[in-house]
C-alpha cells in the first residue's frame, strides 16, 4: 500500500510557500510527496514520470499555479501544450478553479494543442491557407494522381498518407523522400504531385503545421528568439506521445534557459503509428543532463490487486524507466480470467453477466467498459449488446461492423446473389470493378428506365468508352454473383474474400500498406460471422436485424450522461477510467497482434526495417498495461480458446506473469457458464489434471501416456497442484 503522507503532513507552517499548499488543500487538493516536489520544481529541465492514475493532471495544473501564485511569473510567460482540445480546456478550468487566481491571469496563460499553437504562428506570419482535413478528398486526389501517372491502384491512399506524415514528423519534405527502390521511385512522384495540387488549391495539412514552423524557426533567427523571450516555462502533457518534429520544435522554444517541464509515461506510449517515439521520453536526461526526475508512482485509481497485475504484467519491458506503481486502494476481489470456447461465446457470457450484475442492482451499465485490440474484434460482442437490447456506445465507427468500408462490399455481394436489382448493394461493388461509383450509378438507373433488366450489373457492359479489361471484369463479376446463390453462407464469403485477398496479395506494392493486417482479420471475421449460417439468406436476415437494431439505439447512445456501456479500443481507452473492465481477446495473435510477432518480415516503408519483434512486442504490452490500469474495482480478461476458427493460445502477457506460484496466484480462474443451445458430438470420458485449488477450477487433458507416472504438476494458471482425476469432453 502507498504511503498516505500528503501537504497536510509535509508542508510546514514554516515553509515560506505553506500558504499556497493550505489553499490547495481548502479547495479540495492534497498532494502527495512525489506530486509536491514536482509541483515545487521552478527552473530548469524536468521529467515528470506519471504513472497510470497518478494524478499527473492535478499536477500541472499545481505547478502552474505554483509558478504563478508563488514565484509571480507573468501569466503571459507560461506556454502548456497538450494533444487534445479537451485537454486544453480542462486544463485552463482547472487552473481557473485553483486558489488566488483571477480569470484575467488565467486567459493570459497560452494554453492549447501543438497544432493550435502553431497554426497560430503561422497565422500571424500572413499564411492563410485552409486546413485540408477531409480524408476522403486527400484520397480523391491521390486517386486522380496515381491515374495521371499511369499507377491506376497501385497504392492504397490510406498508406500513401502514413508515408508522407512518417517523413514529415521526422522534419522530412516531400523532396526529401529517399530513392532506393522502383517503389521508393513512385510513391516519391505520387507525394510530390500530390503536394502541388495541395498548394494550387491553397491547401495545407496538420503535419504542414508542424513541418513549416520546424523550418519556419530552424532558418529565421528572429522568428525563433521571439518565441524564446515569450515564454520561459514550457508545459508539456502526455510527453510519451511526442514525435520527433515536436520535440525539435519545444526545444527550439525553450532556449537558452530550458525550463521546460514534461509529464508522461514511457509505459503508455501506445501511439507509435502516429509518429510518437518512445525514445524522446527515454532518453529526455541524455538530452538534458541537468533533469531532475520525479516519480508519481501512487495510483488513486485501481485496486492492489489490479495494480499489482500491470506491475507484473509492464515489468517484462526492457526499454522503460524502471518504476513499480503502488496503489491506494483495497483489493475486494483478484481479476477474473474467462477461457470461452470462441468470440461468440465469450460475448454471450460477458453481456449476460452483465445483464445479471444490472438486474440484481449491483451495478449500472455505465460501470462497464468493453476493451479490444482492434475494431475487428469487436463484432461479436457488439451483436450481442444488440441482439440482448443491452444499452452501450461505441468510440469510433457508429455503424456495425457489416457498414464498415471494408465489409459492406463483401455483404453486397451477397445480396447481389440473392436480388440482382439492388441498387445500393451494385453501388457498393462498382469500385472493385474499376469504375467510377457515381457516374456508373447514374448510368445504370438511366438505362433500367428504358431497358429494365433482371440484374443491374449487366447495364455496365454498355458504357460508353468501356475497356476491354473492365468488360472482362465484369463479366467475370457476374458469373460469380451466379454461382455465388447455390453456395452456404461461408462458402460464398470465402468466394467473395479471394477477389480482396487477390486486392492485397498481388502486387508487391501492396506489402508498404500498414492496412493490410487489418484487412486480413476484417475478412476473417465476416468469414467467423457467417459460418454460423446455412444459407446466404438467414445471414442476410440476421446482418440486417443487426443493422436495424443499431439505428433504433442512435438515440440513446447519443446522450453523454445515458447509462449505457461501452465499447472501445485500447488506444480510445487511454486517459479513460471505469468501474468495470471486460479486456477481451487476449490471446496470441491479437494481443500481441500478428503483425508485431511478426516485425522482422515487414516490409512496409514507413516502419523502419531495423525495428525488431522484440520492440514491437513491447509496444504490444504497453497495449496490455493501458488496458489493465483502465479498471478501477473490477477487470475480467477474457481469451477465447478459438479465433476466427483457430485455435488461440492465451496472450503472453497474461502466462509471463505465471512463472512461479506467487505470481500465478494473483489472477483467478472463472469458469464461463455452459451455453444453453444444445452441444453436438459424443461425450466421453478422458483421464485429466485437476487443480486443486478451492479458487480455482482449471483443468488439463493428459495427451501423453507418461503422464500417467506423475503424482502431480503445477497448475499453469494459479500454481497450485495439480492431480489426476477424469473429465467428461466432447469426442475429437
């Protein structure tokens, strides 16, 4: 348990700032120790280590105070960054709420995100280009380039964009982008024309932003002591998510006297893909050798128990500040484990604890929160909150997984096969076809007015100036769409999935795409999905039961304050807290993710090819940790034994725990509740290991004959022994 000693007991009343810490406390506030000396820092670097739940919030918010009420620096003179609008503004609130501060000092603090900030600066300097930001019109654009130049689709939008912000967080133009390759060679010529038409139409981006100032301070020297001499204390929060062009550009700012004051986790830093860079937070002493370190290792939010596991679980990291989390909190129960048969199952068993935990009135739905990897995860237990009429809300995509981008066409397919005049599902399929979705749209309604016809696709083979292999294509098209109606559900899936399996696999530009792994397990799980369905029509019926359902519960999820769940990915869970965690899916090859087992083999251009597994892996973990430290009373991790039809081990980060019997007793086993439906094949009886532990109620097939010679091993779960005993199974 953590120590309890806060101002009250450290702050004297002969301490010359004792006024300031007794008005702190009259308003609510009490610092612990680390969080008073952080608070006390004045001039010079500082790294301010805030461990999940630590109240790092609280103190900036004190420190800021502090400079200002206790030292009388110029509001004026404080710049404090962070990486959301939200956060900005709760930050200036909670400046507003602290003792002695008049709202005019308040307002003269510069407070707002890096791209605020210097969007500003570059307002001023007379540049009034708009903020291109609509990702659908950055992928027009790219489209029409990569056909003026003969590529057709060579390359996904998506990773042509996660290339230009790769270089251009690491303070690279477009001019800069090196040339080794064929590849290297077009993706260089597609940016630069990309870039031009930009600028034609007086257009910059968000990393334009930052990439412009860079340069903007790096060669104007008045420019750059302007900012100096404007402010001396710089704030920076959340200081793990920090990439390389703002790094440069707070230092540029913080010069001569470097009184900069950075708070962060190198143990949450999850958004490596958006440029952040964990070493920045790692290596902040090497860079200022003049730091004072301060831990905030005191967690507020979670239980012993809870803590105690994200220690375990973190503490496998190599590259990290080392650092051990206590907590303030009592343990009123171990986390659970759940070992589901599959994601359908694990989502039956999750909603309907719920539903029961709701109607016994120990807890509401808003107490809960359901946590993934990815948003393809997330599809089963989705429909059952849906099917169950359970209330919740998603963070990110409002529609059910079969509207996704990627989905809706494989479902259009289908639907094609049943009614070839459904206009939005031929709609949905034009792209894959090489054609134009309004224009083509257009032309088919115009000739079904004058020529019906039983199929709506079949009107393309009459357009005007149609390409001999565009013709071919939809010929091919259609013949599928025929044989697709005789096939069971799985089967026409897996027919439809070859036309974007051939989409990813074919060329070998598509192996820069960092989408690829998560097209893959998107068609995975519409194959998951469907298998659960004989025919195309009853899978048809029960996706559009779900489709409807969703739109009838919009309304609820919209109100912020409704009592509802709710379902998110981890890296949407960051800063977040709940009573009640599910983590589900944390098994090998999804936590971790295949992609980060395997990091070696990637050829993808925006990852830098030294970049090993093992690095990767952490990344991974830190996922593990994030979502663990998400829970404040209660955390369930949840490990479906299949996935996506194939067998799944339990996720590393969960068995490295249990190597020796101490630690394997911090997490409990809950046996998931038999499915009602009825179970198909014959029981028999199999010899087993049996924990006997009252705790505990993990069992083991014996598989080998020499088994049998044992007396007893150690049970992988809790560590307590395991003896030999018999199980009823269903015959393999």
């Amino acid at each position: 348990m953590a120590n309890a000693m806060t101002t009250f007991d450290l702050v004297t009343a002969d301490d010359s700032d004792a006024s300031y810490f007794r008005a702190l406390e009259r308003s609510g506030i009490w610092l612990n120790k680390p969080q008073l000396q952080a608070t006390r820092h004045y001039e010079g670097p500082a790294l301010v280590l805030a461990g999940a739940g630590s109240g790092k919030t609280r103190v900036l918010s004190s420190r800021a105070g502090y400079l200002l009420s206790f030292h009388h620096v110029d509001p004026s003179d404080i710049l404090l960054l962070t990486f959301t609008k939200k956060a900005a503004q709760e930050m200036k609130e909670r400046l507003a709420l602290l003792p002695g501060l008049s709202p005019s000092v308040v307002r003269n603090v510069t407070s707002g995100t890096y791209h605020s900030i210097f969007l500003r600066l570059l307002r001023g300097q007379g540049d009034a280009r708009n903020i291109l930001s609509n990702e659908r019109q950055k992928h027009v654009y790219l489209k029409k380039i990569m056909k003026q130049l003969g590529y057709k689709d060579n390359y996904e939008p998506e990773s042509l964009l996660a290339i230009l912000s790769h270089y251009k967080n690491n303070m690279v133009p477009v001019e800069g982008l090196p040339v080794k390759t064929l590849i290297d060679k077009e993706v260089k010529q597609i940016l630069t024309e990309y870039e031009k038409v930009k600028r034609n139409y007086g257009y910059m981006d968000f990393d334009d932003i930052l990439l412009d100032c860079y340069f903007l301070l790096k060669q104007n020297q008045r420019m750059r002591q302007m900012m100096q001499n404007r402010f001396a204390f710089v704030l920076c929060d959340e200081w793990q998510d920090t990439n390389p062009v703002q790094y440069e550009l707070i230092k540029m700012i913080a010069l001569p006297q470097n009184n900069l004051f950075v708070v962060g986790d190198d143990d949450q830093t999850i958004y490596e893909f958006n440029g952040a860079d964990a070493s920045i937070i790692l290596n902040f002493s090497e860079q200022y050798p003049e730091t004072k370190t301060y831990k905030l290792d005191v967690n507020y939010r979670s239980s012993t128990s809870i803590v105690g596991l994200a220690n375990k679980v973190i503490a496998f990291n190599k590259k990290r500040h080392d650092k051990t989390l206590q907590a303030v909190n009592e343990a009123k129960a171990s986390p659970h484990f759940l070992r589901p048969n599959d994601v359908n199952e694990e989502a039956e068993e999750i909603v309907q604890q719920i539903i029961r935990d709701v109607k016994a009135g120990d807890r509401a739905y808003k107490d809960y929160a359901i946590l993934y990897r990815a948003n393809s995860n997330s599809r089963a237990i989705y429909e059952q909150f849906i099917l169950q009429e359970v209330p919740f809300v998603t963070y990110g995509d409002k529609n059910t997984f079969y509207e996704q981008s990627l989905v809706k066409p494989v479902m259009d397919h289908l639907r094609l096969a049943l009614d070839g005049n459904q206009m939005d599902a031929v709609t949905g399929i034009l792209p894959s076809l090489y054609l134009n979705r309004e224009q083509t749209a257009e032309f088919i309604m115009r000739k079904e007015m004058t020529s019906p016809k039983h199929n709506l696709l079949a009107h393309t083979l009459d357009l005007p100036n149609i390409k001999p292999f565009q013709k071919k294509h939809i010929m091919e098209r259609i013949s599928l769409l025929k044989r697709l109606k005789a096939m069971t559900a799985l089967e026409a899936v897996r027919e439809v999935r070859k036309l974007y399996d051939a989409y990813v696999d074919a060329d070998k530009r598509k192996n820069l795409t960092m989408h690829k792994e998560m097209i893959k397990d998107t068609l995975s799980e519409i194959e998951s999905s469907a298998s659960r369905y004989k025919t195309i029509a009853d899978f048809i019926t029960f996706v559009d039961e779900i489709i409807e359902k969703n739109k009838q519960m919009d309304q609820l999820r919209r109100n912020n304050q409704a009592d509802v769940v709710k379902l998110m990915t981890i890296h949407k869970s960051k800063g977040l807290e709940f009573p009640v965690v599910y983590l589900i899916g944390a098994s090998e090859n999804v936590l971790p993710h295949r992609s980060a087992l395997e990091a070696n083999a990637k050829k993808d251009i925006v990852v830098n090819e030294q970049k090993k597994t093992e690095l990767a892996i952490e990344g991974e973990r830190r996922l593990a940790y994030v979502a663990i430290t998400r829970a404040q009373q209660s955390l369930y991790i949840s490990s479906p034994r299949l996935n996506q039809g194939n067998q799944t081990s339990i996720s590393r980060f969960i068995m490295d725990v249990f190597t020796d019997p101490i630690k394997k007793r911090q997490l409990q086993y809950k046996k998931p509740q038999k499915k009602k439906q009825k179970r198909t094949g014959k029981r028999v009886s199999v010899r087993a290991w049996e924990c006997t532990s009252n705790d505990c109620i993990a069992w083991k097939r014996m598989d080998k004959p020499e088994e049998a010679k044992q007396e007893w091993i150690d049970c992988p779960l809790c560590g307590s022994v395991m003896k030999q005993g018999v199980r009823e199974v269903v015959e393999r």
